[in-house]
C-alpha cells in the first residue's frame, strides 16, 4: 500500500511502461502478480537438473537459473518461466516492439520462449536467442524475431500467455541470469 501511494506521488518509484520483473520486490511474484517457474525435461522423461534462485550479482538483483542440460532420455532443456497474468488470461503487448532484457551469463546461447492463444500443445512456442556475456548486457528481441516452433501462425503480440527464458536442444551447463525483463 505504501509503496502505491509513493509511487503515484513520485514517479522516480513507478516501474517504468512495460517492466514486466526487476526482481526488486521481498515477494516472489514479478510485477504482474504472477510466480516464476522452474521447469525441466523432467515433465517428459528427461534429466536434465536445474535450480532457480534469487542473487544480489554486482549491485543488482537478479534471477539465476543453473544447471546441466541432457540429452539423454529424449531430453534436452531446462527453464524458468512466468505466466504473463495473474488469471492465466491473455496479456497485450501490441503497443511494444519487443522483449528487453538484462542478463548475464556463461557466454551461452540462450533462447526466450513465448507462449500465446496460438500454442496449444506443450513443444509449441514462439522462440528468439540471446547470447550472454559475464557483464551484464541489455539485449532487444523485437517481435519480429521470434520464429514459430511447430505451429504455423506468426506471433501475436496481442494474445501472450507466457514466457521463459530457456536452455534447450544441446547438452550443456547452464547459467544465465536476469536482473530486468520487459517489453520495450
């Protein structure tokens, strides 16, 4: 409550349009309301391992996933990921161009995942990588690049469900974390 009432008294404590998770907050949901996930192939027969966990890295906080990828078992990703309203509705972001992130890691490829109306089944997703580095860096993904995996329609910004932040589709040890997440 007090935290609203400063922010609409002060702007400088208003998280900026579109912020999705600065990971600011003592809670564990982000900003819409919503918990983050941790999911491996483990749903599906996998073993892979991971672990999510919340960091304080160079001043800023941060949400980390680590892990070991495998492929064994028909396996091969592990994730953290974040329904995008509080009601497990539809979220529009058609008034942005895209996803900002500021992230750091292990020098890795990284994918985001976003799930819309559109992805029915679990493997479906729309997908845009990112590579990391051991500085924090910020990184634009527009709309425009994120590829349909196994579905045809194009992404819908106007019908979001969910997104992830994602290691998949090689063995690896991963390490990847986020300090800011939003739509730009």
């Amino acid at each position: 409550m007090l935290l609203a009432l400063l922010a609409m008294m002060n702007p400088a404590f208003a998280a900026p349009p579109g912020l999705i998770d600065d990971f600011r907050q003592d809670r564990d949901a982000s900003r819409l309301g919503t918990a983050w996930r941790l999911t491996t192939d483990r749903v599906m027969g996998g073993i892979s391992e991971a672990q999510m966990t919340r960091a304080v890295i160079d001043g800023r906080p941060a949400l980390c996933l680590t892990g070991t990828v495998s492929l064994e078992n028909n396996g091969g990703f592990v994730q953290m990921n974040l329904d995008l309203s509080p009601d497990r509705g539809l979220l529009d972001a058609s008034a942005y161009s895209g996803v900002r992130l500021i992230v750091r890691g292990d020098g890795a490829d990284y994918n985001l995942h976003l799930k819309t109306a559109a992805t029915r089944l679990p493997w479906q997703s729309y997908r845009a990588a990112f590579q990391t580095g051991s500085a924090w860096q910020e990184v634009r993904l527009p709309f425009s690049s994120f590829e349909p995996h196994r579905l045809v329609p194009t992404l819908d910004p106007a019908r979001l469900k969910r997104l992830g932040i994602v290691a998949i589709g090689r063995a690896m040890s991963a390490d990847v974390c986020i300090a800011e997440i939003g739509f730009y």
